[in-house]
C-alpha cells in the first residue's frame, strides 16, 4: 500500500485514543456516528495546517464538501 506523504502527520493513535470518545457521532451514543470520526479530524487539521480552501482536501480524506459541512456543524 502506498502512503501519501499527507499522512505523515496524521494523529497518532495514542493521541485517538485519548479523544475518540470525546467526539460526538460516536457509536453507542444516541443519534448518527460519523462514518470515520478520526478521518474527519485528519482532514480538518490537514485544512488547518497548509490554510487551504476546502476544495483542496486530498480525496482519500473523503468528499470536501461532507467534511466541510460537519465542520460547520
């Protein structure tokens, strides 16, 4: 599998373990769960980090419009 060189700062997965239940939309809570919570968190601060419109998100962090409108929220 290739990586992209994007991921390089992805959270680290002790750092997700910290906040994952700290989200809302997670599963077992009541309501809907975000498909992939940690996804969505890496793509916002992906936005955040290089100060890029929305537009820009790589694809493999899923639709920019999807993540932008939960980022709205």
């Amino acid at each position: 599998m290739e990586i992209k060189a994007h991921r390089r700062h992805d959270i680290s997965d002790k750092l997700w373990n910290k906040m994952e239940g700290l989200l809302p939309g997670t599963k077992g809570k009541v309501g809907r769960h975000g498909k992939d919570n940690r996804q969505f968190i890496d793509a916002v601060f992906w936005i955040l980090r290089r100060g890029a419109p929305w537009r820009d998100l790589p694809p493999d962090f899923g639709d920019w419009k999807n993540t932008h409108r939960r980022f709205s929220r």
